[in-house]
C-alpha cells in the first residue's frame, strides 16, 4: 500500500498503477505455471513418479508393470493455465485498485 501511496505522491494515474501491478502478477504467475508444469512433467516422464507411483499401483504386494507415455495436450494445459493465473492475477488486482483509488496521503499513513 505505501508503495502505490508513494507512486501516486509523484504522479502515476490510477490506470498505470492498475496496469503495472496487473502485467507484474500476470508474470509472476505465468512463472509459477509453466515452472510447475515443466517440475511435474519431469517428475512423471523422466523420474519415474517416485511420488505418485504407490498411488496410481495400489497397495497390491506384487506390483504390475508400469510406465506412463509422455503426451501433452493442448486444452488441458490451457485449462490449467487459465484456473491458475487468472484467478492470481484477479486476487493481486482487487487489493492493489482499493489502495490506488484512496487518497496518497491516507495510504502512506
């Protein structure tokens, strides 16, 4: 908050405000996607699932043989992308446009 005071103080609008914490949460959020989805495919196609693989066999004492094919598809990252940036880029925007709206003087109090 006494960051956007301090940007108001100088002269940035409302919308600049808006915009620029807006693009800042929008990239911190496509990083953590794609940072997430590039961990997990490694971790199912390159290592094996150590994590996952008790789960997926079953708790059987002899286990069947096992191996996941490497696939992406397109709609599924999509969705994924959109139920996980969009939903962080509106939770940043919301806090940061009441704190832009009110007077500089009362935010950096």
């Amino acid at each position: 908050r006494r960051e956007i005071g301090i940007l108001k103080a100088v002269g940035w609008e409302t919308g600049d405000i808006l915009a620029m914490k807006f693009w800042e949460g929008a990239l911190i959020s496509l990083a953590a996607f794609f940072t997430g989805f590039l961990l997990a495919y490694a971790h199912v196609f390159f290592l094996d699932a150590g994590l996952l693989e008790p789960v997926l066999k079953g708790w059987a004492v002899i286990y069947p043989r096992f191996s996941l094919t490497p696939a992406i598809d397109g709609l599924q990252i999509a969705t994924l992308a959109f139920f996980t940036i969009i939903p962080y880029t509106a939770a940043t925007i919301i806090p940061i446009w009441r704190a832009a709206i009110a007077d500089p003087d009362m935010v950096m109090r």
